[in-house]
C-alpha cells in the first residue's frame, strides 16, 4: 500500500507543475498583465508603475518570476494581496472553514439522497418511481445552477419567506447555530440538487450490475433476506465506482460552489475568487487555483486509496 500511495503522490507532481505553468502564464497574458488595476488608474504615472513592479518582482524575466512564486509555493510564502499587503494563504485560509461547510453539507445531502434514489431505482427497475427519478434526474442535469439558485431565493426567501436569501449569519448574530443552519438551507440545497441527479444515476447503473452477478443469485438462492443481500453482497461490490465519483465530483462541487456562493453571498473561496476577479487581485487568483488543484489531487489520492483497501488488485495498476 505504501509503495501505491508513493506512486501516486508522484503522479500529482507533474500536474501541479502544469496547473502552476498554465495559470502562471494565463495571468501574465490577461489584458493588462498582473498589474492591470493600476495600469487602467488614470491617476497612477508611469513611475508609479514602475516602482510597484519592483516592489512586487515583476520587472524581473518571466521564468524568475515563476521559479520564485513556485518555491513560495512549496514554502508556505503564498506572496501578498494588491490591495492591503495581506499574505495570500491567510485570506484564502479564512474563506475554507465556509467553503467545506457547504461542500461538505451538499455532499453528504446529495450522497444520502443520491443513493436512496438509485438504490430503489435500480430494486424497482422501470417502475413508476424509476421513471420519474430518472426523468428527474435529466432536468436537474440539464438546468444551471444559477437558475435554480435564484428560483429558490424567489420562492422560498421573497414569496413565502421561509428563509433567509443569502450570507451565513443575520446582522449582529454572528457565531448563533440556528442562525447559521437557516443560513445554510438553500445553497446547501442549490448546490446539492445536481450532485444528487448525479449520485441516483452512477448508484442505479452501479447496483444494476452488480445485482446480475452470479452471487447475488446465489445469495438468493440461499434464501438471504433482500436486505441484507443489498448491504452485505450488492453494496460492497457496487461501491468502487462511487468512490472515485466521489474523487472526480471534487471540481464540480468548487465549480457549484462558486456560483452558490455568489449568489448567496455566502463568504467563502468561491465568493472570494469573484472578488478578487473584480479586482484584479492577481496573486489570490494564483493563491486559489493552487489550493483548489492541491485540495483535488488529495480527495482523489483518497479515493484511490479507498478503492484500493476495497479491491486489492488495484494496488497493482
């Protein structure tokens, strides 16, 4: 196991050179470079300029300037923020704790959900209720998570107003439970809603498979009662490819949290990274595409590492 671990450990070594590579030089050839925000300052002169890339290291050849913000990296010396000089991982560090708990809520929402559905789909195959989970299924794949987001702000917060329409706690109730869950409702549920389409038709197709296979026959014919051949026979066996969904939702829970937290208002990376797109914030563009594609790399390093404990033969892939 160790020996599997090492070698995808140093699989991801050569993506995160390409992640940093690629979002290096996208940076630098944006419109206006890293320091666009005061090169489009009518009131900045060009000495101004001049004297913030020096400050900033930017007036040194491109591949210096990446060698030292890729050690930074690996340092722990993210770099500092334009506007207020703050250390990059700090301000990213402050957003997580928000960020995973509304990943972590629609995940374990969507997992629960997302296999009750296709477990019973896959159990009552082509029923009235397979029908319409799978119809269901296809329309929330099919609509974006922004129209489902403002629909259930316009249903839930403005007409019946059940809840909250956005940020993580009322005014001046800062750090209170019950404020934070009412909070959390919708774009807990926004957020969930297509990742739970997801989750009902990998677990369907999983148990579907798995439920035609020579010892479930077996098991049946040695009169093990349907439920536990679902927990003791079926689920083991189906749950290798729901685990590496689990690895490759990781992305798309960043990519629908960003767009969640945006139209919540909800403080955390992903409401960040449209602040600092706004601003031009350069380095925590850089700070937060680096942390995002560590944070993948380690869930799905997880997720093989799971599937491995489950089925040994993948040690020797």
């Amino acid at each position: 196991m160790i020996g599997f671990i090492a070698k995808r450990l140093l699989q991801a070594v050569p993506l995160l050179i390409g992640v940093s590579l690629i979002g290096f030089g996208l940076m630098h050839l944006a419109p206006g470079g890293p320091l666009a925000i005061y090169t489009l300052n009518p009131t900045i002169q060009v000495q101004d300029i001049e004297r913030i890339k020096v400050i900033f290291g930017l007036d040194q050849p491109l591949h210096i300037q990446y060698v030292k913000w890729a050690t930074g990296i690996f340092s722990g010396n993210w770099g500092y923020t334009f506007f207020g000089g703050r250390p990059v991982l700090d301000v990213i560090l402050e957003r997580v704790p928000a960020t995973l708990l509304l990943m972590g809520s629609a995940l374990s929402v969507a997992i629960v959900l997302g296999l009750s559905v296709g477990v019973l789909g896959a159990v009552k195959r082509y029923s009235v209720f397979d029908v319409l989970a799978t119809t269901g299924a296809l329309f929330a794949l099919s609509f974006p998570t922004f129209w489902f987001g403002l629909m259930a702000i316009f249903v839930f917060a403005i007409e019946l107003r059940w809840l909250p329409s956005g940020g993580m706690w009322e005014l001046g109730e800062e750090g209170n439970l019950l404020s934070l869950l009412r909070h959390l409702v919708l774009p807990t549920m926004v957020l969930a809603l297509v990742i739970t389409a997801t989750w009902s038709r990998y677990s369907r197709s999983a148990f579907l498979e798995v439920m035609h296979q020579d010892f479930m026959r077996t098991a049946r014919a040695k009169g093990v009662p349907p439920g536990a051949r679902l927990l003791r026979h079926a689920f083991p066996n189906a749950a290798k490819p729901l685990i590496a969904l689990l690895g490759v939702e990781l992305p798309f829970l960043f990519s629908g949290a960003l767009v969640a937290e945006t139209i919540f208002g909800w403080p955390g990376m992903g409401r960040l990274f449209v602040d600092a797109l706004s601003m031009k914030e350069y380095p925590v563009l850089m700070g937060m595409m680096m942390f995002t594609a560590i944070f993948v790399i380690i869930g799905n390093l997880l997720a093989d590492i799971a599937i491995a404990l489950i089925d040994p033969r993948v040690r020797l892939s």
